[in-house]
C-alpha cells in the first residue's frame, strides 16, 4: 500500500474544507492507494462499495475483490463451475435490502451474490417480447429502490427492470426515433442511463446521456426536464454522469459541462463549468454529497475536486501522483468517512486520523551527521525547558517565564569523536539540575545559565567512561551508568566516587559486565540496575551487595543479552526492556519474580525494546525498533503508533520522559515529538466484529440459511474438523487488533489472541456456542461479541437411545426364551405322562428338551454382564451381545434336526466358551484338542454345550481353583468330556436328568451307550461319534 501525506499548502486548505465543522483541528488527512501488490486482481479498479457488514468490494476487470481491512480475496470466473462469477469485468456493484450483492458487466448482464449461500445467480439481459431482440452491452447503471426492485441501465439501450423470479427484464428507452430528427445512431446514443435518485414517492430521477429525466414506475411514465432542447451536432452540457440529492436540489455531474443544479420546486437550471475556457473538459465523473456546503468531486482532467455550493467555486487536490488527472469511475465514502475513489492507479483511500503526536523542531546552529542532528532526551520543570541533543550544539534550554533561549555547549574528552552528546538530565532532591554527558557530569547554574563539571571518575584505556544513565536515590546519591566501566555512585557531600565494578566473580559486589545500560531508582529505595551479558540485578545500596536475577528462561524460549532500560510501577511490578522483548518481574519481598513477556508474538511491534517509561495513569510506554508501544498492565493489551499516527521521523530516541504538563515526550531527528497518554487514553468504540470463513474439514461452509432456519449449524459425525476466521472491519487500523474467542461447552473462559483463526477438532457430540469479539486496544473498547451456535450429531451407537433399545432389546429376548423354555418343559411333561408313545418319541422328545434346558442363571448371568459391559466397555458389550445371539440363532436353526457336524457344535461350544469366560476369566479353562479328521462326524446338538454347562453348574469355579475341561477324540473315537472335580455342595437348578435323557437319546440314534465314569479328582462322559 503505497501512503503519502498532503503537504502542500493548497491541498491542506482544500481537505479542510472537505472537514470543516466536522472534526478537530488536530486531525491531518492521508491518501493511500491498495494495488496488485497488496493482493487487489487489478490495479484497474472500476467500482467500489461498502455492504451493510462493513465489507469493502471492488469491481475490476479482472474479478470482484472483497476487503476485510487485513486481506484481499478475488471471484474469478470459473468454467466448470456455474455457481461461480458470470464474467471478470465488471462495471457497477450495488447491494440490496437483504444484504446481497449484485454485480453488473461490461456485457453479460448482471449477477447475485448470495452472501449466505456464497453463490452466484446469473441474470443473462434478455426481454419478454421476441422481437424487441437486445445484445448485451456494458451496465452504466446498478441501483436497488426501497422495494427491492433492481434496476439497470445499459449502454445505447435504455433502462431496464429485472423480475428476478423469472430472470426476464421490462425495458425503458429514453428516446426512440419517433419524431426525433436524429440518425438512428444518435438515438443510441442518448439511450442510456447512468446514475438514478430514488425521492419518498417511489419515483426515479435520471441521470442519462440525453438530460435530467422523471420516471413514476407506477406508470411507467417517463418526463425529460432539460433547460434546452436536445441538439445533435451541438455540444450539450447535460451528459449526466451521476447524481445526487440534497434539500430541494439535484446536483448532477456532467460530461464537459461541469456541475449542474436543479431546483425541483422552482424548476430552475444552475450550471457551474469549472473551466470557462475550454468547453470540452469540465468532466465530472461522479460526486458524493459532505457535510455542510461541501461537493467532494473527481474529474478525469483535474483529478480530485471539492466544490462549494454556496460561492460555485472550484479547489483540486494538486498534483499529487495518485489524485491527479486520471482515469476515474467512481468515488464513494464509507461508514467511517474514508474517502475511497476507483482508478486505473489502483483503489485510491482519502482517510482522517487524528493527530496523535505533534512534532517540534528544533532548530540549531550546528548539525554534524550529515545533518541528522536529533534530541536525546528532554527534562522540564517549571522554569525551564530542556533538550539534550547529539550531533549538535549541545544543550538546549528555554525558560518558560520569559521566553528566552539558550545553547550551552561543554568539552568533549581528549581522544573521543569530537561531537557533542547529553545523555541524561535529572532534578535532585534539592532542586540541583544534573546534567550528564557522555564524557562528563554536569551542574546547571540556573542563575548564570553555565553548565559547571564535577571532578569525574577515571575512566578505561585512556577513552571515556561512557555515561548513559543517572539517577537519585533516597539518600541523597547520585548513581551513574556508564557503558565502558560499569557503576558509579557520587556522595554530593563529599565529592567523592565509589566505584561499583569488580572482575572478582566471588565478590558481594560483583557486576558480571562493564556495560551497564538500564539505571532506575524506585520508590522503595530499591536501585535496580542492567546491562550486557543479560544483566539484571538489584543493588542494596547500604552494603553495595548486588543480587542478580534471570533473564533466560528457556521454556519460554526468552534468552535477553542486553537490558536496556528498567521502570516500576505503582502495583509493584518491575518492567524491563530487552533485545528479546519486554519482560515483566513481580516484586515480592524485594525479590523479583519472572512473570511474563511481551514480544511481536503477543501485540508489540518490535521484540527489540530500547526504552521503557510509566506515564501518570499506570500505562506503561516503550520504545521498540520500530515504533512506540503502550501496554495496559492490568489487561495485557498493547497499542503500537508508527507512521500513520504521526511519528513520521524514521528514528525515535530510547528515552520517554515525562514533562512538566503531564505529556509525554521522545526524541527524534531534527527535533522531538510530545503527546497525551491520557488523551490516547480515552476509550473509543472498537470497529464491527465479522465471520469472514467457516470452514469445515477444510472446506468453505456458509451457513447464514441453515442458521436463520435451525437457529443453530448442524454439522455430521463425520464433519470432525472446523475452524473460523475472523476480523474486525477497520479499514484505518494502526495497530494489531487482539481478539477474544471461546467455544461454550468446551472452553472455559476467553482466549485472547492476535490470531484471526480458532479451530476445534474431534469434538464430542453435543450443542456448542462459538463466541468472537475483538478486543479493544488501549484507546478503544471492547466490540460486542457474535455468537455462531453449532449442534454436533454423534454415530447411533454412540447416543442413549441406542443403548436403551439395546438394554430393551436384551430384555425381550430374555423373556422370550423363558417363555419358551417353560412352554417346552411344559410339552416334555405332556409327552413324558404319555405311557404309549413309540421310543423314538419319546427319545426325542427327551431330546428336545435336553435342547431347550439352557439353564436361567445362564441367560440371567449374561445379561448382568451385558450390562456391565455397556456401562464399561462399549465395544465389548457389542460382542458379547453378538455371541449371545449366535446362540440362540444355532439352537433355533438346529431345533428340528436330530445331527449336526461336530465341526459345527465345536464352533458352536466355542462361542458359549467365550460368553462364560467373559464372567469367570481365567477361573475357567477349556482345552479343544479335536483332530480335523473327526470334524465331519455326526453329533446331536448342543451336546457340547449341555456337558459343559454341566461340569460348570456342579464344580466350584474359582481363581484359587480354576475349573479344567478337556475335549478330545480317544482311540475307539468317542468324543470324550473331562473335567477336573471340585464338586458344589448344593446345584440350586439341578434335577439330575441331563446325563440319563443324553443317554436315552444315544441309545436311540446308535444303540452305543454313553460312558461316564467320575473317580475322586476327575469326571468324564465319552460320547460315541456317528
């Protein structure tokens, strides 16, 4: 962004006059210009305006730019993609009453943008009737009336009206052939539309090519009103341009015919040519209406113009290279009274800002380096004035009283560079004026106005001491730093130098380094002192022993190697300046504590901080490489000033003092600057907070129609990652803005950041509030925070209502199978009173109830743990509940059947294995050692089951005795069931049955007995294979 500042005298008259009446004398004008290079599509700019949101849009003919005061972003015309800008060039940008953005091009008709959508709906120029066939030129005019109507005007084609649910367009022509003595390209000429006033009736004013003209839409009526006839080969001077309304009056700007007046009660012309003597220039291209009696104008042949309307005189700019004659389309004036113009130099800012810092110049007699003479520091009191330079002729001094001015010049030590240095002037405690230089130390006799030296210490190598600092402290002894040989302390009683150095590292008094930059006496009397090396310490000056503290602290990453300067304030904090920021120390019991530091990171401007100062209302000032910084202690929040607030100078001296008044000052070249803290004080409201990108799993979202609708942003399982952006829409910002967000529901309280980004990810499912406000500075206040709801829905599995079908589910299925085994014990007892059934029905009828004996405390058992589970592990409940069900799923299958394989009922024992260990873990080991060759052997169901539910329902299955079943195939292939005895002494469910029907039924299918045999430590059944 290239920045100039108005200089000359007539450009200063003319833009006070643009603000006259409206705001302080001390405020000064800029002019700026944004181009390619600060990320604008086009240094062409045709169009601009600002939306109801605050968001600036340009129209070039290269894409549609928005700006959020930080960041360029362009629409380009995308050929795959239909929802994407219709054409690059555009001519006109108007928005409508629901905040949408239209767009007018050089031909193609006109566009909406949807801003809660991000879409574009193309309006392709096209009419109802066939044969009034139009070609699309470029769009003059864009303008949206209080109904929401929009409409256009197109170059040789009239004016148009859009029915925007049909897309199709009425057309207005201004003049048709009829009657007119015009070539039928002449006609053309004079159809167009270029600006239009909409009055309280609804009604159109136009400015056009051929006059001023009244159009009632309601008739569809159309009336010129020309003060002359309109004439071909003449040269008329009503080609309006633009247009605008003040009080009873039209002005209107003209193609060489200037500015015209009409009074719409009187029906009277008023014309005002700005160049009477050359008829085809006076070239308006279009006006904005100021405050007062004020026109602000652009011309392509003067450039930047302000017209009076009470006197109809003309002042220009000047010939500033971005507001001279030029190629200009439009001016438009933002919310904050920017002045914005669209040129082929760029998008040109006129803005205000007010005059923070007045400069004083200070003028001398000498100026060595090359005349970058500059003022060190400044000292007042109230007789006196005092500026201590460098590169000049020494101290200067004014006396307040009577206005008489001094220069006092004093001696340089043989062998030095021979220029003249103040460093540092105080009042002592009884009113003696010190003054120190960097070869010696001074008293000012304010009575015959000399600067008498003191006898100084000796200095290092035949070169000065150096001195950089001096102070007082509650003793009445001056301290003295110097740069080459460490501390000095000078008792004014006896004139006598104690000299506070030492290479001795074992001392009391050891200072680790001769370079002691940082001098500062407290209010407690304490003496803090700093230099190289990272030196910070405190000196007792009673016994002279120096404490030293830290200035490296590597968790956070802070690694200072010189401190430059060293202030407390009134809350017991002490503040030190550094090469790696500025640090602050909390003072407890005369220790200091590390506490923080400010750097570029968090809103200084510099990390290089050379001088540091308190003013009277706590805030604590510095000075960095690049420009002065304020710091509120009790919020943290910084405000930088540079160029743009009025330290123009591209050097400021290190040190900040305080005068006589209140103000503050710091030295420069060529003279210094004073300011107010308590006038940048005054809090001032913070510029409109504004989502400018919601983006999800990296992808735009806009989400205005969902939250107008839902009240809230619905985002899926699957959407696990979003993140805002955001900005304060400042368009004159001097400083980094901070801002304050918070996500309710996860964060627990405000997260302050100069960051204009937060992100969350993998959150759980749930109702979220994303909250963002920015952050006053030190001169503004808070904004009012916007608030972005969000619902996060889960996976199913994962919600309550899942898992209360499941527990509902499990519940069912549990009654059922009691239903079904009290129905089965009841048809075993049926068939078992029959005395004459065949064997075989009654075998299997014995059967199917050995089938159906799945024991209550089984199932009752499972679902105790299932329960557990759910509430435990999740994932291992699913299984379980799976196992469970392949349970029963193979006893409902196989009911009907008398065989299955065995391979079948091995698989089917090992889920039931799995169920039962879920509850007895390693109490309960199952051996399966069954050869692939048997697997395809023929086997009863469940018969495995029913014998392992029998050795677990008659033995004690504990930790400390583990119950151990083995399956095998002997030699005569039978499957056998072992299990070691551990016997209970009571089987609540047991009616000694299974064993004798698994018998019978045996006996029925292969007439091979099943052997069971039980010994003292083991019992087994075999079972024939089939």
């Amino acid at each position: 962004m290239k920045l100039f500042s108005l200089h000359t005298l007539n450009r200063l008259i003319f833009l006070l006059c643009i603000t006259a009446g409206a705001k302080a004398q001390s405020d000064e004008l800029r002019v700026s210009a944004y181009t390619e290079a600060d990320g604008l599509s086009s240094n062409i700019v045709r169009c601009v305006l600002q939306d109801s949101r605050g968001v600036l849009w340009a129209g070039t003919p290269d894409g549609l730019n928005y700006y959020d005061g930080y960041t360029f972003n362009t629409f380009r015309k995308s050929s795959t993609d239909s929802s994407t800008i219709r054409s690059n060039f555009i001519t006109k940008l108007a928005e409508d009453q629901v905040g949408d953005i239209w767009i007018g091009y050089l031909s193609g008709g006109v566009s909406c943008y949807n801003i809660t959508t991000g879409k574009f709906r193309h309006y392709p120029l096209k009419t109802y009737t066939k044969s009034d066939h139009i070609k699309s030129g470029e769009v003059t005019m864009l303008f949206i009336n209080r109904k929401n109507e929009v409409w256009i005007g197109v170059a040789r084609q009239g004016m148009f009206k859009l029915d925007k649910h049909t897309g199709e367009y009425t057309r207005y022509n201004l003049a048709d052939e009829k009657g007119i003595a015009f070539t039928a390209d002449a006609v053309k000429a004079y159809n167009t539309v270029f600006g239009a006033y909409e009055d309280p009736s609804g009604a159109l004013w136009l400015a056009t090519a051929a006059g001023l003209y009244y159009f009632q839409p309601a008739t569809n009526s159309m009336k010129q009103l020309r003060e002359t006839p309109l004439r071909e080969s003449a040269e008329n001077r009503d080609l309006f341009l633009c247009i605008a309304r003040q009080g009873d009056k039209l002005w209107l700007g003209a193609w060489a015919g200037g500015m015209a007046c009409y009074d719409m009660v009187k029906n009277e012309w008023k014309h005002f040519p700005y160049d009477y003597y050359s008829p085809t220039t006076n070239i308006i291209i279009d006006i904005r209406l100021l405050p007062g009696d004020s026109i602000l104008f652009i011309s392509n042949d003067k450039g930047l113009g302000y017209f009076n309307k009470n006197t109809g005189s003309f002042s220009f700019a000047g010939n500033d290279d971005l507001i001279k004659t030029g190629d200009y389309k439009s001016v438009y004036q933002d919310k904050a009274d920017n002045i914005w113009i669209a040129s082929d130099r760029g998008l040109i800012k006129i803005w205000r800002t007010s005059k923070k810092f007045s400069f004083h110049a200070l003028n001398t007699n000498v100026s060595m380096n090359g005349g970058y003479h500059r003022v060190n520091v400044a000292f007042e009191n109230d007789h006196f004035l005092m500026l201590g330079t460098s590169y000049s002729d020494g101290l200067h001094i004014k006396n307040k009283h009577n206005g008489k001015q001094y220069t006092l010049a004093f001696e340089t030590l043989p062998g030095e560079e021979n220029f003249l240095l103040v460093t540092d002037i105080i009042q002592d405690s009884e009113g003696i004026i010190w003054v120190l230089t960097r070869d010696y130390i001074y008293q000012l006799d304010t009575t015959a106005m000399k600067l008498r030296k003191i006898s100084s210490p000796s200095s290092v190598e035949k070169k000065g001491n150096y001195f950089i600092r001096i102070q007082e402290d509650i003793s009445g002894v001056l301290w003295i730093a110097s740069l080459r040989n460490g501390l000095f302390a000078y008792n004014k009683k006896d004139n006598r130098f104690t000299h506070h150095y030492t290479s001795d590292k074992q001392g009391m008094e050891y200072i680790p380094t001769r370079y002691i930059s940082a001098l500062h006496s407290s209010k407690d009397g304490t003496l803090w002192i700093g230099g190289g090396n990272g030196f910070l310490g405190k000196l007792n000056i009673t016994s002279g022993i120096v404490q030293t503290y830290a200035t490296y602290f590597p968790k956070e990453d802070i690694n200072a190697n010189t401190v430059f300067d060293i202030v407390t304030d009134d809350s017991l904090s002490l503040w030190v300046g550094t090469d790696a920021g500025l640090l602050q120390y909390q003072v407890r019991e005369g220790n200091a504590v590390f506490k923080q530091v400010f750097t570029s990171e968090n809103g200084i401007s510099s990390d290089f901080v050379k001088g540091v100062a308190k003013a009277e209302d706590g805030n604590i000032w510095c000075v960095t490489q690049l420009s002065l910084c304020r710091l509120n202690p009790c919020t943290g929040v910084i405000a930088n000033y540079g160029y743009s607030d009025g330290l123009e100078n591209p050097e400021i001296s290190s040190k900040i003092q305080t005068l006589y008044d209140g103000q503050m000052a710091v030295g420069t070249i060529k003279g210094y600057y004073t300011f107010s803290p308590a006038y940048l004080s005054q809090l001032r409201e913070t510029a409109p907070i504004l989502v400018t990108s919601f983006n999800v799993n990296g992808r735009q979202r806009y989400y205005g129609n969902e939250l107008a609708r839902n009240g809230k942003v619905v985002l899926d399982p699957s959407e696990k990652m979003f993140a805002f952006e955001f900005a304060s829409i400042d368009f004159n910002r001097t400083s980094k803005q901070q801002y304050a967000y918070m996500l309710e529901g996860i964060d627990t309280g405000w997260t302050t950041t100069y960051n204009r980004y937060a992100g969350y990810s993998n959150l759980k499912a749930g109702n979220y509030i994303f909250k963002v406000r920015a952050v006053g500075n030190t001169h503004k206040l808070d904004s009012e925070a916007i608030a972005v709801p969000i619902y996060i829905s889960g996976y199913f599995y994962t919600m309550w209502w899942f898992w209360l079908m499941v527990a509902v589910a499990a519940f069912a299925v549990m009654y059922f199978i009691y239903k079904l085994r009290l129905r089965n014990q009841r048809r075993v007892y049926e068939l078992n009173s029959r005395a004459g059934k065949l064997e075989k029905e009654k075998a299997m009828i014995m059967y199917e109830s050995l089938k159906q004996q799945l024991n209550p405390h089984f199932l009752f058992n499972s679902l105790t743990s299932l329960g557990s589970l759910i509430r435990s592990d999740q994932e291992l409940a699913e299984e379980f509940l799976d196992g469970l069900s392949r349970i029963y799923r193979y006893i409902l299958n196989n009911r009907n059947k008398e065989l299955v394989s065995l391979l079948n009922e091995i698989r089917f024992s090992e889920t039931y294995i799995k169920l039962q260990k879920t509850r007895f873990g390693d109490a309960l080991q199952v051996n399966i050692k069954v050869e692939e060759a048997f697997h395809y052997n023929k086997i009863a169901p469940v018969t495995l089951q029913n014998l392992l539910e029998n050795a677990i329902k008659h033995n004690i299955v504990t930790g400390e005795e583990p119950l151990v079943i083995d399956i095998y195939v002997n030699e005569t292939n039978q499957l056998v069931v072992k299990n070691n005895l551990n016997k209970k002494t009571f089987v609540e469910t047991s009616n000694g049955q299974g064993l004798a029907n698994l018998s019978s039924l045996y006996n029925y299918l292969s007439e091979k007995e099943i052997v069971v045999k039980e010994t003292a430590e083991h019992f087994w059944v075999s079972i024939p294979l089939l």
